[in-house]
C-alpha cells in the first residue's frame, strides 16, 4: 500500500512540500530515500540471477537499494541482523 502511495503521488508531494510552511523543499537526502525506495527490488533496477548446479533451477532476485532510512524491506533487514 505505501509502494502504491508513493509511487502516485512522489512527484506531486515533492513539487508542493514547502508550500505550507514556507520552505524552499524537502531536503535531499529524503527526496534520495523515497526515490531509492521506489526502486528498491525492482528488476528493471538491477537483479541477480542464481542457478543450481544440482537441479538446474533459476532464479531472479531484484537487488535492494540497502537505505536504513525509509525502507521497510531494506531497514528491517539491517535492524534484524543489526542484534
């Protein structure tokens, strides 16, 4: 639900950001996030294409944007082997 959320209306927040309080935008690093987050496992993005010897079986996994900051498959993955 918030890949779709984001993926509608990124643009349209980032354009608008600074209207109510006055600010120029919204800082860099948090515009990189969302973005990154967007394209975090996405195949288009980048993959990696594993094979097994023994039963000849591929498989494609789409590579992850590894920010700490906003993404929830990325940040969870840190946190869980972070302890």
């Amino acid at each position: 639900m918030l890949y779709k959320v984001l993926q509608a209306h990124l643009e349209t927040f980032l354009r608008n950001a600074g209207e109510l309080d006055g600010s120029s935008s919204v800082p860099r690093f948090v515009e990189n996030e969302l973005r990154a987050f967007l394209d975090c496992g996405v195949l288009a993005r980048g993959l990696i294409r594993l094979h097994c010897t023994g039963c000849g079986h591929d498989i494609v996994v789409g590579l992850s944007c590894k920010r700490r900051g906003f993404c929830p498959r990325c940040g969870g993955r840190r946190m869980k082997h972070a302890s």
